[in-house]
C-alpha cells in the first residue's frame, strides 16, 4: 500500500508469533562490491505489480489518465493550514508545510519507484529505469537512471539511496524502522545499482515497500542534524523546488525548468503548472470567504454544510467557479471515534459496544449534513475487501483457530452499525446501550456511570472547529445514560503532540486502505506499535488473534487469500469495537475557479490534482479579469 496521506503506516517484522524485531541487524553498505557474492541478477523489469503482470507494458509512454501534451505554466494558489515551521517532513518534531509527504514521491522529494493511480497495486521506475526481482521476492535491485539529478546538479547514487535508508530507519520518525523491518541488508553494488536482501520470502509486498523510500541527498545533509527540524530550503531531485517562504503564512514551489525527469514515461503529462503556492488559514470558515473573494484557487470542500449553503455566490453563477463532484473510487478505508484502550475505562469491550449505540448517524446524517453520507461498516469500505454475511469456509480456516481469544459473533452475526429512526430520540438504542452497561456490572451513581473506582467521564478531543456540531449532539445523547463526554477543541500543534503521545480519552481517526492492504496493518493494528509514541496505532489495539490475522494477510500468496485474510482481519476488528464508525462519501467534491483543464480520463484511485491538471490562459485571463471588477 502506498504511504501518502494524513501520517504513516507501518510494518513489523513477524516470524511466528508476529514479534517486532526491530532494525538492530540491518546491514548497511556503500562501499562498492563489484566482486560481491552479494551481488544477484535477475531479468530487468519496468513494472512490478503485487499480483499479475503491470498493466503498461514496458514501451509505455505515459499514463493513460495524464496528457502528454499539457501545456505548461500559470500559478495554483492553495489553502494550507499546517501553519509550518520545518522542511523535514520524515520526522516528527515540527510541521511541514503542504507539498511536502512523509512517504513516497512529493514536489521536492523523489522516490524509487511511483505507484499508478489506476492500478490496485502497481509500481513504475522513477529514480530506478529499471529492477531485478527473483520470483519468491527474496530480494530486489535497483538500477537507477543515470540521468536523475539533485536539484544543485548533483547525481543521484546509490550511496544516496543507501543513506537515505539509513538516516530514516535511524533517526526518523519511528514508522520507517517498524515499516521496513524486513529488510536484512542494504548494499550499493556501484553508483548506479543498490540491492534489497529480506529476511523473509513470506511478504510479496516488500519489494514494493522499499520503492516507496524518499531518496534524500547525503551531501546536503552533511553538518546538519536530521533529527532537529529544517529551517532552510531542502535539496531534493523532484519537479519542484521552493522559490520563498515566510514561516507560519505561505510558501512558494517553483517547476524545476531544466527537471531530469520531465519526459520519463511516469511523469509525462505531470506536474505542468509553473507555481504552486499555499497560504495559511487556520480557520476553515475565513477560508471559505477568501475562495469566494478569489484568494485562492481550489478547495476539496470536505463539509457537507459548506458545500450545501456556503457557495451560492455570483461567481458560481456566472460560470466563473466551478463545483464539481467527481466519482472517488479511491475511498478505502474507516472513519470513527476511536476509544484509547491505554485507558481503564474503554478496555472492556462491552462498553465500548454500548457507547457506539449513542452514535446517532441517521439523524446527523439528514438534520446535520444534508443526507450526503453514507453509514461506514468495514475497515476496508470501498475496497471490495470487507466482511460481509458470514465468513466463508477459507475465512473460518483463518478464525477458527483464533476462536477462543476473539468475540464470538465474528462467527455468527454480520456486524451492521446500530441503525436508529432518524427522530433524534434514539430511545431503543440508548436502552440497549444501558442493559449492556449494566450487565456489564455498571450503574448510575449520583447522575454518573459508575463501576467501583471507575466513573465514565472522558474527553473528546477535536482539532476542528468545525467538529463541534457533529461531537456535540453525540455528547449530549451520551449524557441521557450518565456518561459524562466533554469536546476539547485544540490548536493543531497541540493536537500533533497529543496525538502523538496518546494524550487523549477519545478522538475521530480516518485509517485510510487501498486496494492492495499489507505491512501498513502492522502501524494501525499490530501489538508491537501499541504503545510507540508517533505510530498509527492510535486505539493501542495489542491482541493475538488481530496480529495472527495482519499475519496471514502480509503473507497472502495470492489476491484470493489476500481478499480472504482482509475480510476475516475486517470482522476482528468490527467485532471488537475498538472505533465507532462514522460515514463516508462516494465523490470528490471540488470546487474551483474556472481556470484549470483535466484530462478526459480521470485516474481511477485519485483525484489527480494538481498534478495532471493544467491552467488554460485564456481561462485564466478571463478570471483576473472578472475578479478585478468585484
């Protein structure tokens, strides 16, 4: 799976038992070995996929939802509301700024391979022309295109490569270590080729895992600490640099012009508009305004309310702005209140399963958000990968040996979120919520939930604003069973520590999947990361029978037992109610000045902004013209 998005994923290493081993014996070399038994050859390739063949045969020119023939040039102007003060994105002091990734190809950062957004799973050479991998995926070399060049004209080499592992896996953020924990050696063979050994021929996704590594320049890190955030503009080998600044308010990325890998097949028909700038704004209504008064250029509105009153303005009417909901097929994955299993009070199941009945999702849903979403029921919603009806006979061959460390409706009920009239008296399910609370050994005690020591008094910790309307009703329907919620708005600095080291009762988390889940599970759901500060294991899930599961799908030999261990991981979760899931969308919805063109084929598992889009001039012309008499 690729690793792009809100935080990291992970891997763990597993031998047996799923125990995290860590990186401590990982080799690392650059000292050339031309003569190295180490050394191994395979047939070249292009493309590697997680199952099959590529779909873009080794002649391909360009990907089929990019056009080649974009033209170039023009500013997208972006809102941002990082509120930045650091250009290391690969750890976990300091803010980035928007552009800049943890994982994966990024407008400076470039990585060995690129993923293709219409693909399940499938990976192309970027800074690598071409790879070499046995059939049991013991290992992979890369050979890197003798072209790719840093942005001060430096090569890209393998003793980049090999470093760039290294200072990661060392002293980046805790993810990089747990998330190529399988990798038993890295080693520059010559300038141009570096090989991957693995400890393990049992996880088909680690050649792909490896590719996704930024490779970042040694010579410019050379006198600096990795570990303390960057306050100077990064070198990378990317199509864009930064062209200025200013800490906590904008930054400007200017198109490398003389860009080593403008016309590689990957990146043909990319990446084709000459600045892209983001402006902070830390409060999404102001932001709302400044679109509207034509500050900035595109918004991927992820408000149902907003997009439903807050955009009947005249621009829209005169054909200046567009709003336009594009299909998202890329949708994978689970929203939802998550329970901190750290905490005394949500380690017991019952009560986390009681506490979801007061979600009311039907009334939200019309009274709040104007019907435009629909109930999540899987960890994997939208992939075609979840649970449903009951596990098939190859999902109990995965479950029935784990049947007595998981809940027993894994096997006998298809879990369905509790449903309620949409009256927003949700009286039944708030009556089911106080029998599970009270066969659980629980009772109300002056006004309060209460169960010796432990009273049902939790904090819901918010990073938004705008968050309120939708946490506060689920607050007021918790306190009509004496569960006393309070919501807790923090600035977004705040919320990173918090969140980072577990600081926090209850939060709303997206876990987000693709199409192709693997190692990444380890971060979200593995033992091993329940108590590392900056994982993605941010409910603290550390159970047997979930690591067993995450075992069986890193190891799936083919996409049949991978569908099979995805929708038995899928019930195990569910069932233990360690979230209460929340909704989902079917679209993008966009909205935009008028001043862009797309391809005619969208890719199918994004949305391809900014990078396949383009600013037509005459359109844009027309914008600042009308934009100047308002």
């Amino acid at each position: 799976m690729s690793l792009l998005g809100l935080v990291t994923n992970g891997a763990m290493r597993r031998i047996g038992t799923g125990v995290f081993a860590g990186l401590a014996a990982v080799t690392m070399s650059i000292v050339p070995a031309a003569a190295s038994a180490q050394d191994r050859t395979a047939p070249p390739i292009h493309g590697l996929a997680m199952f099959g063949e590529p779909a873009y045969g080794p002649d391909f020119t360009h990907f089929d939802y990019t056009n080649p023939d974009a033209p170039k040039g023009g500013t997208i102007t972006l809102e941002d509301s990082s509120g930045f003060d650091n250009f290391n994105p690969y750890i976990l002091r300091g803010t980035p700024p928007g552009g800049l990734t943890y994982l994966g190809s990024n407008l400076i950062f470039e990585s060995l391979m690129v993923e293709a957004e219409d693909e399940p799973f499938t990976k192309y050479g970027r800074l690598a022309e071409s790879f070499e991998v046995p059939e049991d995926r013991s290992w992979i070399a890369f050979n890197l295109n003798p072209k790719a060049r840093f942005h001060d004209g430096t090569p890209v080499t393998a003793e980049d490569v090999v470093w760039s592992f290294d200072i990661l896996t060392k002293e980046g953020a805790p993810i990089y270590a747990s998330y190529w924990a399988d990798v038993e050696e890295i080693r520059a063979i010559n300038d141009h080729r570096v090989l991957y050994t693995f400890k393990t021929t049992q996880n088909k996704e680690l050649p792909l895992i490896v590719g996704q590594m930024p490779v970042l320049p040694k010579h410019f890190w050379e006198g600096r600490d990795f570990a303390e955030p960057l306050t100077e503009p990064p070198v990378g080998s990317g199509p864009y640099r930064i062209e200025s600044f200013e800490f906590g308010r904008s930054i400007t990325y200017e198109r490398v012009t003389d860009y080593w890998g403008a016309d590689i097949p990957v990146n043909k028909g990319r990446y084709n508009v000459d600045r892209i700038v983001y402006e902070l704004y830390r409060d999404r209504e102001v932001a709302t305004e400044a679109f509207k008064a034509g500050a900035f250029d595109f918004r991927l509105e992820n408000s149902s309310k907003r997009w439903a009153t807050a955009y009947d303005f005249p621009a829209l009417t005169d054909g200046m702005v567009v709003k336009e909901e594009i299909p998202n097929n890329a949708v994978g994955g689970i929203q939802g209140f998550a329970f901190n299993l750290r905490k005394p009070i949500f380690q017991d199941r019952t009560v986390r399963e009681a506490l979801g009945y007061a979600f009311d999702f039907e009334w939200t849903n019309k009274t709040l958000m104007y019907d435009a979403y629909t109930r999540t029921g899987s960890y994997f919603q939208g992939t075609g990968l979840g649970a449903s009806g009951l596990p098939s006979e190859a999902e109990l061959a995965l479950l029935e040996p784990l049947r007595d460390d998981l809940p027993p409706q894994v096997f006998t009920e298809e879990f369905v979120p509790p449903k309620s009239d949409g009256s927003g008296t949700n009286r039944g399910n708030l009556r089911t919520a106080l029998k599970l609370l009270r066969d659980a050994g629980w009772a109300i005690e002056d006004g309060v939930m209460t169960k010796g020591d432990l009273k049902l008094e939790f904090e819901i910790l918010l990073s938004q604003a705008s968050s309120e309307r939708l946490v506060l009703p689920f607050v007021d329907s918790l306190s009509k069973i004496g569960v006393v919620a309070t919501a807790r708005l923090v600035d977004p600095a705040q919320y990173q520590n918090r969140m980072r080291d577990f600081d926090f009762d209850m939060t709303t988390v997206g876990l987000a999947q693709s199409n192709s889940p693997g190692n990444e599970q380890w971060e979200f759901f593995g033992s091993p990361l329940a108590n590392q500060p900056g994982s993605r294991n941010v409910m603290g899930i550390s159970d047997p029978a979930i690591d067993r599961l995450i075992e069986h799908l890193v190891s799936a030999e083919s996409r049949e037992a991978l569908e099979t261990a995805a929708s038995a991981l899928d019930r195990a979760l569910l069932w233990g109610h360690y979230l209460i899931p929340q909704f989902h969308s079917a679209t993008f919805r966009t909205i935009y000045w008028n001043k862009f063109d797309h391809p005619e084929i969208a890719p199918k598992y994004g949305l391809g902004f900014p990078a396949t889009w383009w600013v037509v001039p005459e359109k844009a012309a027309a914008v600042r013209a009308y934009q100047g008499k308002k």
